[in-house]
C-alpha cells in the first residue's frame, strides 16, 4: 500500500479525473495503466520457499526498476491459481507486471509462457519510450515459470522427469 | 606567391561555406584540402604547406581523435579563414570569433581534463564558470547574430558536458562510449543477488517513516555509490569492460534508490 501511494505521489495522480489529462495531451497515461494504478490487483508476495510458489525476480538496466513475480501452481493440474507481484519502477512497469499477474491466473504454465510483451504494451497503450516495461514484465512471467520448475525439479530428486 | 595564396583561399572560403552548411563530419573526412593553411605569417611555398598541413592533420587525427581511428580533425574559421589542426572548440585562435558546435570534441577536452575517469575535486565548476562567462547568451549582445547562435549552442554543449562529468554514473558511461563500449540497455537483468538486494533496499526506502532513517539509508547508498564507483574505475584502468558494465549497472540502481529518498524527504 506504501508502495501505491508513494507511487501515486511520484506520478502526481491524486484524483480519479483522468480525462482533462487525456485529451489533447499525448503524454498521458492511458486510462488502462492509470485503472491498474487506482486498484492494483494482486500487489503482495508469498512464502518464497513454498514448494508451489515460483518467483521470477528481473530488472530494468536502464531505469533501475525492479520486478517481483510469484505465481503459485496447483502441483496436481500445472496450473497457476493465483499470482502476486511487487514492483518498484514507474507508472507503466507497475501496470505491466499488474496486467501480467492478472493474465496468469488460471492458465497453464506452459501457455503463459506464450504471452508476449507486444500484447501487454498494446493492452496498456504503451508509448515507445515504455515497451521495455512490458518486455519486463514477460521476463519477469517467464522467471517466475523456471524458478516453479527448477524447484520442482529439486525437490523430486533428479531422476523423476516432473513435467509439469 | 600573392595570387596562389589568394586562390588557396578563396579555395577554403568556398570549402567553409560547404562545411558550414553540412556539418557532417563526413565532410571533414572528405576534404583534405580543408585543411590549407592560409595563416599569413607562413611565407612558405602553398604546395608545400598542404603537405605539412595534411601530415600534421593526419598526426593530430590520432592524437584529438577520441571516436574513429580515421576521423580528421581540423577547423576552418568561418570569420578570417585561419585554419587548425585541432578541433576548434569555441574561439577560432586567430581572430577570436566564436566558432559552431564541432561534435568531434569530447566533454573532457572542453575541461582541459585527461580522458580518464577519476576526476579531481573542482576541476569542473572553476572551468565551467570561465566558459559560461565567454559564451552565455546574456553576455554576448556585442556579437553578430552568427556568432549569438554559435554562442548559444557553445553554452548549451558546455552545460551538457559539465553534468554529464559531474555525476559519477554519467561519466562513467560517457566514458564508456568514448571507448567504443556501448552498454547493452535492453537486456533484463536476472542476477538474483543483485535484485534481492535491490528490492530490501526499495522497500527499506518505501517503509522508512521519518527522515532521520532515510538520511541513514542515503548515505549508506551513496557509499555503496563510492565504492562501486572506484571499483568501476579499476575496472576500466584495467580493461576489464565486463566487470565494469556491472559496476555502472549497479550505481544505476543506488542512483535511482537515491532518486526515490530525495523525492521522500
């Protein structure tokens, strides 16, 4: 919650009222981010050492983000039931990552692996300057996969084949 | 010996008017001729001076050259025609006129700095102050309009130097590129021991609720700042380029942490 609202301070966004910052003025943020931004879904974390708990952590070299994914996968099915994430960086990263942990939520693993940044950018509007959030944010869905998988793989010892 | 020295410049008064109206550096690469030298002081033979010119052109081209190996370096004033073998950053050495923008001259030569990246206390402000008295838009009024743009756009790279030398991290990738190696801003970073400590330190600054703790925090980073910056240099010292771009990428990240405790105290 410190997080939102200190990101909210840093963006200038204390009202609801987007639209007199939307029209006419191409640098404002499309009301998708700005909605991510007002209700944040899935902002928090889970137990790091949960068996069922995958944790893609990435950053953005040039702006000094970082990004925090934890998707939890039922063992049995391979599917992620549920998502949450923390992300320090701008407006556009925070949406990204938000947007991601929704998409997530009730696939398989296997298939999120298949969602492309190019298709968080287009759901946020992203301006060119910001894909590289989105390009985090399919990073960060991918680490968080591998790390679920690399501990599976762990845990099972290195014989069984746990294809998840 | 008259008429050839006016040819000669009548010759470069046509090469300037080229280059001025294309300042491309390809033009300079193309233009040997430019660099005829028609200082009058010189009552040697023209052909001969060429030749001279042309092989103290080529010397310098190595020695001021800080980008390609085969860039030449020289400078025509637009004003009396005297000509140089090093860039002439600001004033023309001859008539003292002010001279346009030559991106051929890097931020350390405008300090009169070693192209290294330790730098001494107030090397810059001192020189900074100098410069900006000579060319900042308010005290140039006497000048021809020509020469107010040149001054403007002169200031304008002066300031652009003086802060991208000033603050470590941007020196340190200015100098980077100097050397040829760029740094790959597109790639994420995965190294966990990196981000972990990254985000303690994020939630440390989010969560920290009285100033007095975000002083503490700040200086903690700004002397995780100073030791990665020495380490960068001795790095660098040492052409261990790898090694550096993970010293810079780390002071991205205590620079930007410093960033977010400014805007919260």
């Amino acid at each position: 919650m410190m997080l939102r609202q200190a990101a909210k301070k840093a963006l200038g966004l204390t009202s609801r009222q987007s639209t007199p910052w939307s029209v006419g003025i191409s640098r404002s943020y499309h009301e998708n981010v700005i909605d991510h931004y007002d209700n944040p879904r899935n902002v928090g974390s889970f137990d790091k050492n949960d068996p069922s708990i995958g944790t893609g952590l990435v950053g953005a070299p040039a702006c000094g983000d970082v990004m925090k994914l934890q998707i939890k996968v039922d063992e049995k099915t391979g599917q992620i039931v549920d998502a949450r994430f923390k992300t320090f960086g701008c407006g556009s990263a925070i949406a990204s990552s938000s947007v991601a942990t929704e998409w997530v939520k009730g696939k398989a693993m296997e298939e999120v692996l298949t969602i492309k940044n190019t298709e968080i950018a287009k759901h946020l509007s992203l301006p060119p300057v910001k894909l590289h959030c989105s390009m985090l944010a399919e990073d960060a869905i991918k680490a968080a996969v591998k790390d679920y998988k690399e501990k599976r793989l762990k845990t099972n010892g290195v014989g069984e084949s746990s294809q998840a | 010996m008259n008429k050839s020295k006016k040819l000669v410049a009548s010759i470069s008064t046509l090469l300037i008017r080229r280059r001025i109206s294309h300042p491309s550096s390809s033009t300079l690469r193309c233009n040997p001729l430019a660099a005829i030298s028609t200082n009058p002081q010189t009552d040697l033979n023209p052909v001969k001076t060429l030749a001279v010119s042309i092989r103290r052109l080529q010397f310098s081209g190595r020695a001021f050259s800080s980008e390609s190996s085969d860039k030449r370096i020289s400078s025509v004033c637009w004003n009396c025609g005297f000509s140089s073998d090093k860039a002439a950053f600001l004033f023309c050495d001859s008539c003292r006129s002010i001279q346009p923008v030559d991106d051929s001259v890097n931020y350390f030569q405008i300090f009169g700095l070693e192209n290294k990246y330790e730098l001494e206390g107030g090397s810059l402000e001192g020189k900074y102050k100098d410069w900006q008295k000579k060319l900042h838009p308010d005290l140039v009024h006497n000048k021809s309009q020509k020469e107010r743009d040149y001054a403007a756009d002169q200031s304008a790279k002066v300031t652009e130097a003086c802060r991208t030398l000033t603050k470590r991290l941007s020196r340190a990738m200015y100098i980077m590129k100097l050397n040829g190696k760029n740094i790959n801003e597109e790639e994420t970073v995965t190294d966990p021991t990196l981000l972990m400590e990254m985000m303690e330190l994020r939630e440390a600054i989010a969560e920290a609720d009285d100033s007095k703790e975000l002083n503490q925090i700040q200086s903690q980073v700004q002397e995780n700042l100073k030791q990665w910056s020495d380490s960068f240099a001795d790095n660098f010292e040492s052409q261990r380029f790898d090694e550096a771009v993970k010293c810079i990428r780390r002071m991205t990240y205590y620079e930007k942490a410093c960033e977010e405790i400014v805007k919260k105290l």
